[in-house]
C-alpha cells in the first residue's frame, strides 16, 4: 500500500509536502520526491518488501522513473531473468526490479507478473508517462488531463486538492452508482477525472499531449473452444495450484494476517497461509454473527482467532462522514461499517492482511446466477423471485438482481445506465452461456467495486490488502473450466468446497447458508433517522433529490436504500463545490 502523485504539463506550481498529505495515511513510512523541468513524481511508502532507504521511492535509472504501487510476488524470478539479461539490480525489492525490467522489455512484461500494481513510469528520453494497473484491478490510479495539465494519483481526493480548475459532476457515472452502487468503465463522479481501468496501460505523451489507452490483458475473457471438465487430475493440479499462490501472496519482510469470515474462502487462506492471529468481526444479531464457524476454522491450528465485536451503538452520520474523509469513490455496500472497526484493530499490530475477495466472482458463490436462470433454493429469497418471475429473459432478470433501490428519489438519474449495463452483459456474452456471461460481468465490474472498498479502506487504516484468491495463474486455470462446473443442483461454489474438502472442517466447507459480512444496516438508519433527515434537508445538494418521495427509515435491518442515499450525499458535500445547474436535463 502506497500512495502516488504526479504532475506534467506546461505550468508546473511548486511541489511541496501539503500536497502529499492526503496520501500520507496509504504510505506513512517515507515520503520521496523527483522532479526534472517537465515531470513531479511523488511517492509515499508503507514499507513490507525492502525495508531499507533502497525502497524508498520515485526510483530512477539511467533512462526511466519509477513511482509504484503493489506487490510483485515473482519479482525476485525477475530478478535472476534481468541479470541473465546482463543488468544488475542493486536493491532487493521488487520495486526496483520493476523499474530494471521496464527498461530491458516495456510493456511485455507485464503478462510475466503475478501480483497486483498501479504505477506510474517515465521514459526520460521519449518524454511519455505510463500508466499501468493489473488484470484485476487491486491498486486504483486515477488521472486528470485538462488544458495540457495532467496529474496522477491514487487517490481521487488528492488530484482534487492539487489541481486547477473546475471539476464537473459526472451525472451519468452518479445514476450508475444509484442504481448499482458501482460505476462502468474508466468513469468516475467527476467529468474531468477518469480511472486507469483493470489490466490497461494509458501513456501520455508530453511532447504532443496526446493521451492514449489499451488493454495489455483481459484476464477474464471467455474462451469456449478450451474449457475443460473438473476431472481428477484438474482438481489435484487446483488444489496443489491453489495453496502455491495462498503461499505466494505472504511475501512480506514483515509479519501478516487474514480475515477469516467463516466462509469457504477467507476459511482456506486462513487454512493454508496459517498467521499467528486471524482476525473475525461480528455482530450480536444472530442474523449477522459467524463466529462459530470462524472458531471451527483454526480449531487445531496454530493460529488464533482475534473476535472484533462490531460497534452497533453509533450516529450514522457522523459515522459516514468519517470514512468519506478517505473513502473518496463510493462503491458496493455497508460492509465498510463492520470493516472499519475491524482494520482498526489489525493496523494496532500488522501493515498486511490477505482477504478472499473475488472467490464469490471466480466460483459463481451468488445466490443472483441462481435467481436469474429461474430458480430458487433459499427461502431467503422467495419474495425477490416471485417478483423475478414475471421477466423472461436471463439479462433482465441478472440486471434486477444489481438494483439496489428506488432511483425515482433521484432527479438527476438518467435510465440510459440500464442500457449500459445490458450493453455490457452483452458484451460478456459471446459464448452462448448465461452463467459464463454473467460470471464474467461481476468479474469485470461488480468485483471493481469490491476491491475499490479494500483498498480505500486498508488505505484509511495504513495496511495492504492482498486478495489472495486472484493470483494471475490460479484465476488463468480457473478461467479454462466450464462454467457449468461451477453451479450444480442448487449447490453454489462446488468447485471451491472439492478443492477445500481436505483442508476445511466439513461443517464449513459445505455450509450453504454463508452470510456475506452481513450488515444490520436498516437498523443503524433507523436509529440515526432524525439525523439522516436533518442531513438531507438542510443539505446543498437537496434539489437534486425528491425529497417529498423520501421516508428517509429503513424497510427492514437489511435495507441499503437510504444508507446508499446517506452515503451520495455526505460525499458531494465533501467533495462537490455545487449541485450541477441543469438538473432538468435529466429527469
């Protein structure tokens, strides 16, 4: 976890500390800087690979700057592979083989890669900035161009605080995000402010000011003509596949530890990565507690379960405005509550946790693959199906199970977006297979969202989240299975639960009621509404809503609709400068 910024363009102000500060809770350990006529790179570090005064960042060689954000896992493979190449790498980190191995190969490296980065390189002769994130998504790197100014970041915040100019509310990424609660594509809030999407490269050209984006790998691209059956020998070669990379994703001159949910992936990385605490949170209502698996986990390991017991008694809105200080792009959920008060526990000890985010996406773990092919095995969900029966088509019932409330309290939403999202399961359909569509829309889109609040949230708490699930050879083996392997008679993730048949305890790997970091957030709105009221009312931003359509309480202690409205407003009051003029247009 780091945090970097950097500045090109005709007028460069003066760089300084301040600008840094908003970064400095990613990178607290050192703070480095580089600068030519041209081009400012700033760096702020949270050491874990390469301890010393080397890892200290920008990096420079004789013909490129580094500024980087990750961990490589096989850095020290690319290592022996550059001075086989006849360069010495000095450092011991992979920083600084990332920046020798650029130089010797470009961009074809990066198929060569197993982690997870977002980095800024530039090339001092050809006077060009690249832009790169990985195949996942894990690290964000967000950019700005604007009237030949052009600034990168980590954080969508700090390009904000340091650059000129208005930025425009985006109201077509903002309906994405009432209706989704995730964006599409390079979108964000802002106009003006674009995200390097997952597995792409942007490179911009100082010289001519051109700015230009390609996908260097689209990791989850559909290949029917390949897939293969889950017969014994693939199973053996997941499963010995699968601990390699758990492994891998420990790499750490310092110590680790996991989250360890009770589910079947957080349960397997515990399992097979073995810290000496694991980390667990709950609530009191039964309804949102798993302790008990959790306890089954490491019961006869050597690792010990660390309970965090959720805050419950809280003002919402408060709440909320905290976190937004450092959660500067809204995505997917009110797990940022229970998350919050769990990673202030781990940062008292650790700077790395591994997490199972992306198992659900990789092993068809939603109960929504279910629903949208026309069947129904919890009975959870009956009134969401009843309601799901009336649509025939596979596409429009997998779009209602991404809807997360009423959109008519927005004046702004425009139901173009439901376009795009049907564009965009479109486009992931091109094998004739519903699930293998759907799979790979929440791999490209819903998952963006997922990892957006692990690293916002890590961020916040100066620790590196590691999914250790989407390590590029497991999730490329993974890739060559027939999706129908991965959903069978109503059991969902059956290929996970067989690889973990000999790890996990039997009650945990073939559990079917998996909670999901369940949340009682309905009634965290209930008991704040006299607030949330207050807050929407008397906000600046209250004529792009209709209010008079507002109950402003929750329905249930499950309901998201007014937390994801809380969560809207609270950020344009930090972050928007006003409420957009022309509201009209988009009824």
């Amino acid at each position: 976890m780091c945090g970097i910024l950097v500045r090109a363009g005709r007028q460069l102000n003066s760089f300084h500390h301040r600008q840094m500060r908003s970064l400095r809770k990613r990178g607290p350990d050192e703070i480095g800087y580089w600068v030519d006529s041209s081009v400012q790179m700033a760096h702020a570090r949270l050491s874990i690979i390469g301890l010393d005064e080397r890892g200290v960042e920008p990096l420079e060689s004789s013909t490129h700057v580094l500024a980087y954000n990750g961990e490589i896992y096989n850095f020290l493979e690319i290592r022996d592979r550059i001075e086989q190449a006849g360069m010495r790498v000095e450092a011991n980190n992979d920083a600084s083989v990332l920046l020798h191995a650029w130089q010797l190969w470009g961009r074809d490296l990066l198929k060569d890669l197993v982690g997870f980065w977002a980095f800024v390189i530039y090339d001092k002769a050809a006077q060009t900035l690249t832009l790169v994130r990985d195949q996942f998504g894990v690290k964000p790197l967000y950019y700005r161009h604007v009237e030949g100014d052009f600034c990168v970041a980590s954080l969508l915040k700090t390009i904000l605080e340091v650059t000129p100019g208005e930025n425009d509310l985006d109201l077509e990424a903002l309906s994405e995000y009432v209706r989704y609660q995730f964006t599409f594509g390079d979108k964000t809030f802002f106009k003006q402010i674009r995200k390097v999407p997952p597995g792409h490269l942007v490179e911009y050209d100082l010289r001519s000011g051109k700015l230009t984006s390609s996908c260097y790998e689209d990791i989850f691209s559909a290949n029917s003509e390949n897939w293969l059956k889950p017969d014994g020998t693939w199973m053996q070669d997941a499963e010995q596949l699968m601990r390699q990379c758990i492994l891998e994703s420990t790499i750490s001159d310092t110590s680790f530890t996991t989250f360890c949910s009770g589910g079947v992936d957080s349960s397997l990385i515990t399992r097979i990565a073995e810290p000496d605490v694991a980390y667990h949170c709950n609530y009191s209502d039964p309804e949102c507690n798993e302790t008990f698996f959790a306890k089954q986990v490491v019961e006869g390991s050597k690792t010990r379960l660390f309970v965090v017991n959720a805050a419950e008694e809280f003002d919402l809105v408060s709440r909320i405005r905290d976190i937004v200080e450092d959660f500067d792009e809204p995505t997917i959920g009110s797990v940022i509550l229970p998350l919050e008060d769990l990673l202030s526990q781990v940062k008292r000890r650790y700077k790395v946790i591994l997490t199972g985010t992306g198992g659900d996406e990789l092993f068809a773990g939603y109960v929504r693959y279910q629903l949208a092919l026309g069947e129904c095995y919890q009975d959870s969900y009956r009134a969401l199906y009843t309601r799901m029966k009336a649509l025939t088509s596979v596409t429009r019932r997998f779009e209602m199970t991404h809807t997360k409330g009423d959109v008519s309290m927005f004046k702004f939403y425009d139901p173009k977006v439901e376009q795009t999202f049907l564009d965009a399961f479109g486009a992931c359909h091109t094998d004739g297979d519903d699930l293998s569509a759907m799979l790979r829309f929440d791999r490209k889109y819903f998952l963006a969202g997922l990892l957006n609040i692990d690293d916002k949230m890590c961020g916040r708490h100066s620790l590196e989240s590691r999914p250790s699930l989407l390590h590029q050879k497991f999730v490329r083996h993974i890739q060559r299975l027939n999706p129908a392997s991965l959903l069978l008679n109503g059991e969902l993730k059956p290929i996970l639960r067989r690889l973990g048949g000999n790890i996990l305890p039997k009650s945990v790997a073939h559990r079917q009621d998996k909670m999901g970091f369940t949340t009682p957030v309905g009634d965290f709105v209930n008991r704040s509404a006299d607030h949330i009221r207050e807050q929407i009312h008397n906000s600046p931003f209250r004529d792009m809503y209709e209010l008079p359509k507002m109950n402003l309480r929750a329905e249930n202690k499950f309901a998201r609709e007014v937390f994801g409205l809380l969560m809207l407003d609270v950020w344009l009051n930090r972050y928007a400068k006003s409420a957009p003029h022309a509201l009209a247009a988009h009824p």
